[in-house]
C-alpha cells in the first residue's frame, strides 16, 4: 500500500462514515478500484486497514463534540448527572453490537465482504432514504422541543437504537443510517439523532478498530509483521490524519444539511454509485473480485 492508496482510503473513510451512505461498503469498493484486493496474501491486512483508519474518525468527533464528551467524564465522577445518563444510554446503545460483532463478525466478512453485495445494498438503502425524505423532513420541528442533554430518550430506547445499529453490520448499509433513523423513530428530531449517531460511534468505532488491530496481529503474528503487510506505520499514519480532517468536515455539512431536514441527496449518491459500478459490471468494462 502506497501513501497515495492511504490518502484515498483515509478521505473515503473520513467523508463516509458519519454520512448515510456506508463507509465500509465505500472503502470495499475503493480497495478494489485500487486494486488492493487482488492479492490474497494481503486482503485481510487491506481490510484491516480499513477499520482502523476509523480512529480518525473517532478523534474527529471527540474534537467537535468535546463539550459533550467533558460532560460524561463529569458525569463518571459524579458531578453531572446528565453527562451519566448519557454516557449509560450508549453503553447501552453499544452492547448489542458488541455482542452480535463477536458473534457474526468473521461470517458476515467471509460472505458479505465483496462488492456485489456491497452494491445490492448501497441501492437498497438510497432508495429507503428517498421513500422516507418527506417523513424525515417533517420531523425537523421537533428540535426546538428538545432539551439537551436527551433526557426524552429512556434506556429502552437507546437499546433499540443500538439494535438498529446492528444492522448495518451488512456492508454497504451504513453505520450511521441505522442509528439515526432509529433516534427518530424512537422520538428524536434529525439533527439530535445524527449527534446520538457520533457519540454512539465513539465505542462502537473504537472496539472495533481495537478488536481489528488485535485480530489482524494475531493472523500476521506481530503488530510489526501487520503493519510491514501494508507498507509500515506511515499509511496508516497518514489514514488516520486525512480520516480525522475529512469526518470533521463531513459532520459539520451533515448537521447543517439536518437542520433543514431531509437526506434524499445521499439516497440519490447511494443509487447513483450502485447504478454506475453495477451497469459496468454487467457490461463487462468493470471485474471485481
């Protein structure tokens, strides 16, 4: 892997993950337009790669929502009561992907991983999100009722939320989309569904760049034989750099573009993507693996 091939995956890691429009499925794709996924004996470090590239991610959100990360760590001292709150309703948005990732994480890898099915859902979700635009619109009023230290959302439903989230454990359907439409179906407005979204990325996110970094050391046998199967600590260095600046980005536009309701854009991108690579595919100007 090159630092160009880091640099391309980072802004494609960084500008999809909090958008609804599926970071792993963009990242599966990009891989093999990069031809990254042609060589078996380094495919598992190239995927990888990609998980851990999310910590820019991660770094991202605790940079813009400090003030809502303090408010936890206050909250786990005993001094904010609903900073606690809080941080027990994404602990328990979190368990079930923690749960059913051990469980199906190396099956759905094996089966899902690969960009046909990455397609499949990729359109499938463009077209939920244009079925569902106006209702999501509609729902922009409730963010002047809302208090907020999400107080209105109980622990059953943070559960649900984290339920959702499980869902997009499929490639190509979105982390991100799951969790924020089970934040409005379970009563919050968009623009603080997308930031219960982020926070709930935190952990979900840093589990699973920690648990991809311990697996893919395992398989290669040291830290230091994983990181030589992609090249050294410089792509992923620069991954997480260019991570990290591109999702700050992304998550302000994002939060904006809710403020005024409405993510028809993303579900026309996702049918768009779908649409394109499938129809070189069929026609045979397009191989993937």
């Amino acid at each position: 892997m090159t630092t160009l091939d880091a640099i391309v995956l980072g802004l494609v890691e960084g500008i999809t993950e909090y958008l609804p429009v599926s970071s792993t499925g963009h990242l599966i794709l990009a891989t093999e337009l990069l031809g990254l996924r042609r060589e078996p004996s380094t495919l598992a470090s190239v995927d990888a790669f990609n998980i851990i590239i999310q910590g820019g991610a991660i770094l991202a959100v605790i940079l813009l929502y400090r003030a809502r990360v303090a408010q936890m760590l206050r909250g786990l001292a005993l001094r904010d009561r609903a900073g606690l709150h809080l941080f027990g309703k994404l602990v328990v948005a979190f368990l079930p992907a923690a749960i059913f990732g051990k469980l199906f994480d190396d099956a759905i890898e094996e089966k899902l991983f690969h960009p046909v099915p990455v397609l499949i859902m990729l359109g499938g979700g463009g077209v939920l999100l244009l079925l569902l635009g106006k209702w999501m619109r509609s729902l922009v009023t409730r963010e002047a009722q809302e208090s907020e230290d999400f107080a209105q959302l109980s622990y059953r439903a943070a559960l649900c939320i984290g339920l959702f989230q499980c869902i997009a454990m499929v490639p190509g359907t979105s982390r991100s989309l799951m969790a924020i439409l089970g934040g409005l179906l379970f009563g919050l407005s968009p623009k603080r569904s997308a930031e219960f979204s982020f926070l709930l990325g935190l952990p979900t996110l840093g589990a699973a760049c920690l648990y991809k970094l311990f697996t893919a050391s395992e398989k290669a046998g040291s830290v230091g034989a994983f990181t030589e199967s992609i090249g050294g600590v410089a792509p992923v260095l620069v991954g997480v750099a260019v991570a990290m600046i591109s999702a700050m980005l992304a998550v302000r536009w994002l939060v904006s573009l809710l403020s005024r309701g409405g993510l028809e854009v993303f579900g026309l991108w996702r049918i768009g993507v779908a649409g394109i690579l499938g129809a070189l595919l069929l026609t045979g100007n397009l191989t993937l693996s």
